[in-house]
C-alpha cells in the first residue's frame, strides 16, 4: 500500500470557503484544500510532496512498516489526559447561600443576608477539609462560593487557618481563592486575605449601565461599589491578587468594546466572557436576559477582534477562554480547566461541598439539586473519597463523559479540544448524553473553534502574535517573530 | 494490522483507567486479548514518557554552560607537540612492576625511539578500582538479564550478590554470590 | 605500546595535589633545579621546556625536555606519552572551553556532514585512556565532552566511563554527543541511568522530522526511528537531553516543521542547538550535497527557533556569524566553535562586534565562506539590535 491513514477528523468551517481541516487523533490540524483532501481520502496524494510530509508529521498518515510514530502519539495523549489519574486539585467549598445580589441570571437561589440555616456548619467544614486532604494531588485549591462568602467570612478564616496547619504539617501545597462582589469585604477581612494569600475573584460585568443592570443590588449602586472593592483589595493584597470576570447576558450584547475596555482601564490584565449559564434563576429569566448562541459568538467575535487591536496597540489582556483553547488546539499540554475536560473532570478533578454538607461533581450539579434533581450529589462530606468516586453520579459521569465517543462528537473535527459536559445537558436536555444538534454547549464551543481556526487559517502575523501571547502567558513585544505558522 | 490495535490502546487509555469503558466495547473479544490489552497498558504505564509543559518558563539560562561548550569534536592530536629532546628514561622508575621496561639502568640517548615511559599502572594485581569496574559490567550484565534493579554503582553489596545467585541458580551454577570465571563467562564478560 | 597518561604540575601544586605522585609530571619552569627535590623518586617525572642537564635531573624517572613548541603544555594539563613516539598528547587542557574525552572512532551513522570521518578500527584502547585521564582531571572542571564517533559503541565500556566520571569528577558535567540509537535498546538506556551520575547531558541530532531526510543526511536507514525511540527511551529516565540540528541543504526548508515536531513530540528536551557545517572530513567531500549560505537559511532559523522559543524551550544557535544572520537572531546566536579551531577572518578586524561573535572553523576557505560576510559597524548593528529587542550591550 502507498500510505495508511490514522483515524482523523475533518470539517469545513463556515468563514472558510475551499478548505477542509483535518484534525489527528491527538489533535494536530493541518488545512487542506478540497482537491488535497480528496486525495488524501482517497489514498492518491503524492508521498514525496512537502504537503503529505506535513501530514505524516501530524500524525494523521503513516507509511513506516512500524505504522505511526507511536511514542508520541502515546505522549501527547498521556500528557492531555493525564488528569485521569490525578486526585481532585480543585475543592469548591459553598459557604453560604446568603448574599445581597438579586442577579438575574444568578445560579444560585440566593438567601437574604439575615436568613439562618444556609451556612456551612463546623462539622462539615471540618469533614469537608478531611476530604481536601485526602486528596493527593500536588497542589490543592480551596475556592470559596456563595452566596456571598463575606457573610460566612468567620467560617472562611476558620477554614483557612486550619487549612492552612494542615497544610504545613504535611508539606503540602494549598491556594485559596475567594469569590465576592468585594462589597462587604472590610479593610480588617482584606488584611486577613493578604496575610493568608487568598486570591480574590469578583464579577465586573462591563461599564456601569451594563454592570448595574445585570447585577441588581438594593441601593442600585453594585458597579460602584465594585469598582472600589477591587481599588481597595488591591491597595491591601496587591493588584495581582484581584481578578475578574464577565458574565455576558443580553444587556451586554451590545457593548463587546466598552466591556473590554472597562476592564482594561481598571487595569486587568485578563478577562473572562462568560456566557450565561442556563441554570437556577437564569432559566426563569432566560426570555429577559438570554440569547442566541450565534448572538453570543457575534459578541465574542467582536470582542476578541477588539482585544486584538488593544494589545497590539500596547495594553496587554487576554481572554482568558481563548487562552485556554488555543492551548488545547496549539500545544501538547493538558489544561486545567474542570469544565472542559473529556473524559469530563466533574467528581473526579473537583468536588462541591455544599453548605449542608453533601457533596456534588460539580457547582451545576448543586444547582441542579437545588431544582429537585439530585443525581449528581455524589454523597456527604462524611464519606471517604473512595465511597464519593463509587457513587451512581460518578457513573453518570463516566458514561456519558467521553467525547470522543460520544454520538456527533465522535465524528466531530474538533473534539480533540473539546470535553464533554453530562450535568450541562442533564440541566438543558434532561439527558447526560442529549442531543449535539440543539446542544447549546456544542453550539458554542463549535462556534468558538470556528472564529480561533479563521484566526489560524487566516495567519495575520499581528493578530497571531496577539493570540500566541495569551497561550504563552508573553507580552506581545517579547515575540519578537511569531515562528513557523504550522 | 498490527499497530492499529495498539493505537487504539494508545487513544483510549484514559477511558479505559477511568472505567467508563469495557474492553469488550473495545473490540477485544477473547480472554487472551483482553489480556494484551489492559494488561499491556498497565506494564507500560512504567514506560510512560510525559511532556513537559514549556509555556512561560522564564528565559532562563539553564544552559549558558553549554552554549559555551557547543562545538567540540574529538581534537586527540591537535595540541600535540614534539619534543627536541624527547622522552628519556634515565633511571629505572621507582614505581612497582617495572617488569616491562626495557635496558633498565642505561641512560639513554635523547633520541625519542628508546623512550618507554613506565606504565604507572600495576598488572597482575587487581587494583579496587579495577574490580570495581568490573562490578560495574556485572551489575549492568545482571541488570539486563532482569537480576538487578539497584544502582550500577560499581559496589558488590547484598544485592549485586544476591543478583549474582539468582542468576548463578538460573544458570545452574553453584550459587556463591561471587564473580567467578564461569559466571563472568555466562554473563559475556571477559576477563582482561 | 607501552604508554602513559600524566598530570603536569608544579612541584609545588603536586604536594597539596590529591593526585597519586606516581602519575605527576613535574612541570619546571626553567632548568634551575628546586631545592626541594624530596619527592622526585615517587613522581613519574619531570617536564621542562628548557634541556635539562641529565645529571641534575638523574633524579626522575622521566625526562621531558627541549619541547618544541612552549605553551602547548602548562600545569594542570594531562597528557599521554608514547613509547618510541616524539609526541606528546594533550588530552585535558586545563582552562580550556572544549575539553573532550575521545571515545571511539567508530561509528554506526556516515552523516554527510561528518567532520570527524569514523573508521573501523579496534580503538578499545581509548576505553583505557579515558579511564586513565578522568582521575586526572581538574575536579572542579565545570565541563567535560565525550565524542566520537559514536560513544554508545562502547557499550557497557560507556557504564565503567561514567561510572568513572561519577566517582572521580562528581562535579563535572559531561556532555555527551551521540546518535542516540543504541538508546533504542529500552535496557541500555536503563543501565546508563542506573550509574546516576548526577550531570549529563546528551547531545543527540535529529536532522528533520521527515524520516527520510534524517535517514539520508546520517546515511543510514532506520535511522530516525531508533533516534527518536532513544530518545523516548533517555526521556522515561529524565535524561537531560539537547537536540541538535546541523542546518544543511537537505533539511533546511522543513527546519519549520522540525521545531513544530519538536514542540508537539519532544518538549522533554532541555535544548536545541541549530547548528552551522563545520568545513571538515565527510563535509568537505559532499560539499556540493550540503552546502547552503547560511545567508539563506535566515528565514527558516527565524521560523523554527521562534517558534520554539516563544513557547518556551531553550534555542541556540552555533557556528552562525553575525553579520549572516538576521538581527532578531542575534541574541540566540553563541560564541559556538571550540577555541582551539576558532578563526576570525580579514573583515572581523573591523567589525565591531567580534567580540560576541562565533566566527568561523579555522578549515574554512573561499567556497565555505558566506557571501553575507562583512564588518558590522557598531552604530548600524545597535539598530538592528535594538530592533530586536535584544539588551546586550554593544562593545
């Protein structure tokens, strides 16, 4: 025979007339035009042109007796799904219920701030954190949930100082990670933060009018008093401690440069573009705040081309979602990212522990307890990690967590960078496997790996430089050549 | 073909360690095969060779030694230099053995042909750090015939001796623990 | 042949030196005898670039007088006498850039670029030399080069010279170049790691991605298959492992692609050198199979070292001039070429930043010279430079 081939994936994308991409098991892409494609399916491509050499180093023909090049085949599958093996590092602990927010797209049915019996009790907290430890993985995260965790700021400090003795003791390494609107964080508890090194994480939804509308308070004046939580945490931890992110509801559909900016004139160096999320009061409110996927892409689309020209005219922010799938699409490497994993991490990678003391694969699968649906609690924090990963969750986990496997993924040219997502289409589509088609999670994520490949088949040096300089965590003027395109 | 099967085990290990996945859904059908199949993955999981991550490592100068030592190549003769004198001996060394050198006690003329300078190295004696040498071929001999898993450290310490019976009794030889001529000679050692 | 390997010292160093008296040469400044002569009878000998008169030095065992060229042997050096031979061999040069133990002259690979042509001989001798010398070496030599031909041949002979290096030289690194195919064999490369010595680095090239490229430029085939599976192999032992790539005709236009394979396959690999041709042995032959002007190999080193050093792998390049590389590479280009065959030419008298360039084999001549060769004028590289963004001061 004059070649093999391995089993590849291929598509076209919309904005892309004329090509075809090809993906390798492992996810190495080449672009091919119709004519090379059919060649290469039909086993007539030349062997000595420099374009079936490409593909023979991407893995996706071979022509050895030996067959491919195994071992890195081996490797880069290895190092991507590495996490299989790994214990879980992140551990979100859902301090309370309580907060002073009524955002409408809220995931969380939020408590008034003097309602009793939404906090985490000592019991749990101190179960919770044997949990924690029996965890082997190298570095353990402690994040913080609400509710708003400034109510429960008592149990935080106690969590983290026995956390943190813990930690010590067994030369182990431990983060902590805060999330608040920063509004009912006093100097005293912002001291506590940067002596313990927590890093706070707050919502900043863009400018004012389209903060405030989307992040209801009672005095209507949640972006003010934001923007000066995130002056004042910086002041006392330090401007690296402070981080943001965006939720992006209809309100902010039309602003994709003045969300960008606001961010850059507060001095973040990252941002986040989070579409909203279809549970817990963001159903309800789904016909006031919501949106089609394809208008969220036409946001995202222009607000990545928007970031594009601010760092190349000297400011440096990523996003940190394009961040996170170019290194999946341009590197070997494995990310760490729960939500986007496949097999999917949920259970396995990061655990919830919530208020009452039961435990969930993930914060989704809380909410959807919340809504009656209990089948991904994977137990209570008095049970061992063993008996939690033997739970009936886990199994749905398991089952329907494999993207590569599943019905339309499976043959879908980008599920090499893609994860699977059983708790989202439990929530959407009442089914762990549902339905790619109407699948709002495929939608997006096919649309995003649309707008990064025109980006990567377009090879605009200045626009690449932009988006090699967020997966390499480099300002733009350290790449002084952007390289081999590949 | 061949490869394919094991390029399937490749792609689906991570299933296949969460558990989400039969074998049999895997097309492995018979007993044997299953063996081969998961069996084989767990051995290589001891091979496993994962990449680093590169991504921002700082511009470090790890290798600024190397940089400055890039470019050599063998130079055996390039700095050698001739001698108008030349080698003399003039009195029989006082070193051991001098049984090899040649009209001991005659002041040679400084032509550089009668020159031998003594080997300062003894013969007949194994010196320690002959027979350390030689533990060292043993111990990787051991090693790679499955007798040995410790350092190659040139030591004949319990283990190496244990490695040593072990494969004496594998050989059907007297199980001593020593480097004798017929174990050196089954494990295709030489002896110099 | 009977023959030795000896450490030159001054009487001086050699009493406060750890070194075994028997194996001194005792290195004298002028034919003045020392007073303190009280240890001549138990060191090998004694060395002087004067004539020694023989009474005075009736003394040693050795005599070494009247070297013809001064300077070539300085205390701190090894080197190896041969009987009924004039010469005498420098094996470590104490001070010098590119000590290199010579392993073997035989080779498994013919690269077409070889500048050392290997031979098929019986050198087992050199095992023994190299032996003799590592005790004799400077200990806190910061680094030591085992080359060849090709070491991996010497096969277990290779576990007793680290195992050697480790005991004696504990603090030195050793660089080792190798073809890497012997690593091919899972067990081997396991017996190298058991010794444990604590600082090698291999120095394996991988010339292309491309199978057959690699397999024609080391003219031999399977080549890149038993490289790339050493290379696996030295990998699952954490070898640290440099990837070195001599940039030619044959594998430059898909020098992109290497570092792209490099980056998806190889990121275990601590650095990459791209290399010049060094105008020696098989290179001078196949000139004409070879030969590309590294003027013309600027935009695929741009493409291939940048695309491996903004993803953060370690880059160099050696043997590349400045003035024929483009001023963006500049801050990744070494002073590469050992100092012992290291030459600057006419034009380098002026050029202002000779100081931090390679320059060029001492071999090179008019058809291996670039025609990009020329002075670099201090203000004009200072823009380039700057363009570069690189910090290095000018001279």
């Amino acid at each position: 025979m004059n070649y093999e081939t391995l089993p590849f994936r291929y598509g076209r994308l919309p904005g892309l007339s004329a090509q075809v991409l090809v993906t390798s098991p492992v996810g190495e892409y080449l672009f091919l035009s119709e004519d090379d494609f059919l060649k290469l399916a039909n086993f007539k491509l030349d062997r000595t042109t420099e374009l079936y050499r490409d593909l023979r180093n991407r893995q996706i023909v071979c022509d050895s007796e030996r067959g491919p090049f195994l071992r890195g085949l081996e490797a880069q599958q290895r190092t991507r799904k590495q996490f299989v093996n790994e214990d879980p590092a992140l551990h979100i602990f859902v301090l309370t219920l309580r907060c002073d927010h009524r955002c409408h797209y809220c995931q969380v049915t939020p408590k008034h701030a003097s309602e009793r019996g939404f906090d985490m009790g000592g019991a749990a907290a101190n179960a919770a954190l044997d949990r924690v430890f029996e965890s082997r993985a190298e570095v353990l995260t402690i994040e913080f949930q609400g509710g708003e965790s400034a109510f429960a700021f008592p149990r935080l400090c106690r969590i983290v100082e026995a956390a943190t003795a813990r930690a010590n003791e067994t030369g182990r390494r431990v983060r902590f990670v805060m999330a608040t609107t920063l509004h009912r964080m006093t100097d005293d508890m912002l001291a506590f933060c940067r002596d313990r090194q927590i890093e706070l994480s707050t919502s900043l939804d863009g400018p004012r009018h389209v903060h405030n509308a989307n992040r209801p308070n009672p005095a209507r004046d949640s972006f003010e008093r934001t923007v000066e939580g995130i002056a004042r945490a910086r002041a006392i931890c330090g401007h690296e401690r402070v981080a943001a992110l965006a939720t992006i509801t209809r309100h902010s559909l039309p602003y994709p440069r003045e969300i960008v900016d606001t961010y850059t004139e507060l001095g973040f160096d990252s941002i986040a573009l989070r579409p909203i999320s279809p549970f817990g009061f963001a159903v309800k409110a789904q016909e006031k705040l919501g949106y089609a996927t394809e208008e969220y892409l036409q946001f995202y689309r222009e607000a990545l081309n928007h970031l594009i020209a601010v760092n190349l005219a000297g400011k440096v922010i990523e996003e940190s979602y394009a961040a996170l799938l170019l290194t999946r699409i341009l590197t070997p490497f494995p990310t760490g990212y729960v939500d986007l994993q496949s097999p999917a991490a949920a259970g396995r990678n990061v655990l919830v522990y919530n208020y009452d003391g039961g435990v969930y694969v993930s914060d989704e699968g809380r909410m959807l307890a919340e809504m009656g649906d209990d089948r991904f609690r994977m137990g209570s924090v008095h049970e061992s990690l063993a008996k939690l990963r033997a739970s009936d969750a886990m199994r749905i986990i398991n089952d329907a967590g494999d993207a590569e496997r599943l019905p339309v993924c499976s043959d879908c040219v980008y599920v090499p960078y893609c994860g699977a997502d059983p708790v989202f289409h439990v929530a959407t589509q009442g089914d762990p496997v549902g339905h790619r088609p109407t699948s709002e999670f495929c939608q997006r994520h096919t649309g995003l790996f649309h707008i990064l490949f025109e980006f990567l088949a377009a090879g605009e040096p200045d626009a690449l430089r932009v988006l090699l300089s967020w997966m390499t965590r480099r300002s733009v003027s350290e790449l002084v050549h952007p390289g081999y395109r590949g | 073909m061949k490869w394919r099967k094991r390029l399937l085990q490749v792609l689906r290990w991570s299933v296949m360690t969460v558990g989400g996945v039969s074998t049999a859904a895997l097309g492995f059908s018979s007993a044997a095969e299953q063996d081969t199949g998961v069996g084989a993955l767990r051995d290589s999981d001891h091979d496993r060779v994962l990449l680093p991550n590169t991504l921002n490592a700082t511009a470090d100068d790890r290798y600024a030694q190397h940089r400055s030592h890039s470019s050599h190549s063998s130079h055996r003769s390039h700095r050698s230099s001739g001698s108008r004198g030349g080698i003399r001996r003039t009195v029989p060394a006082p070193v051991p053995q001098p049984q090899e050198s040649p009209q001991p006690g005659s002041p040679a003329p400084s032509a550089p042909s009668t020159v031998a300078p003594q080997s300062p190295r003894g013969r007949p004696q194994p010196t320690p750090q002959d027979l350390s040498m030689m533990v060292v071929r043993v111990q990787a001999a051991l090693m790679r015939r499955g007798f040995y898993v410790g350092d190659i450290d040139g030591i004949l310490g319990p283990v190496t001796r244990a490695g040593l019976k072990a494969f004496q009794k594998s050989e059907g030889l007297a199980q001593t623990g020593r480097m004798d001529i017929d174990t050196l000679t089954r494990l295709g050692i030489s002896i110099p | 042949m009977g023959k030795a390997i000896l450490k030159v010292l001054t009487a001086e160093e050699a009493r406060g030196s750890d070194v075994d008296p028997s194996r001194c040469l005792i290195w004298r400044d002028s034919a003045e005898v020392p007073r303190d002569w009280s240890m001549a009878r138990r060191w090998a000998g004694v060395l002087c670039n004067d004539r020694i008169d023989e009474k005075e030095s009736a003394e040693a065992a050795i005599v070494l007088d009247g070297i013809e060229t001064p300077g070539v042997i300085a205390p701190g050096d090894v080197v190896r006498l041969v009987e009924g031979g004039p010469l005498v061999s420098v094996l470590y040069r104490r001070g010098s850039n590119s000590n290199t133990l010579f392993a073997t002259e035989r080779c498994n690979s013919f690269c077409v670029m070889c500048s050392q042509p290997p031979r098929d001989v019986d050198d087992r001798w050199l095992v023994e030399e190299m032996i003799d010398t590592i005790p004799l070496i400077d200990c806190d030599e910061v680094q030591l080069g085992i080359s060849g031909g090709e070491p991996t041949l010497l096969g277990d002979d290779l576990l007793v010279v680290l195992h050697q290096a480790r005991r004696h030289l504990p603090e030195t690194g050793l660089h080792i170049l190798s073809n890497g195919r012997r690593f091919a064999d899972s067990d081997f490369a396991r017996c190298v790691w058991a010794v444990r010595h604590p600082n090698v680095t291999w120095g394996i090239p991988v010339y292309s991605d491309c199978r057959e490229i690699h397999d024609y430029v080391v003219q031999a085939k399977g080549a890149w298959d038993e490289t790339l599976e050493g290379l696996y192999n030295l990998a699952k032992f954490n070898a640290n492992i440099e990837v070195r790539v001599v940039v030619q005709r044959g594998n430059v236009e898909r020098l992109g692609e290497l570092a792209y394979f490099i980056f998806r396959n190889l990121t275990f690999v601590k650095h990459i050198a791209f290399m010049g041709l060094e105008p020696m042995g098989f290179a001078r032959a196949n000139y004409d199979r070879i030969w590309i002007d590294p003027v013309d190999c600027g935009e695929y080193l741009k493409d291939a070292a940048f695309f491996l050093a903004n993803r953060g792998m370690a880059v160099s390049l050696y043997n590349f001039p400045l003035c024929t590389l483009p001023g963006e590479l500049w801050p990744l280009a070494q002073k590469s070429i050992s100092d012992w065959k290291n030459t600057y030419l006419a034009e380098c008298a002026v050029c202002d930043v000779r100081d931090r360039c390679c320059g060029f084999f001492a071999s090179i001549d008019e058809r291996w010279t670039s025609r990009g060769i020329r002075p670099i004028s201090a203000s004009g590289a200072f823009g380039v430079a700057r363009k570069a963004g690189a910090t290095d001061e000018m001279a």
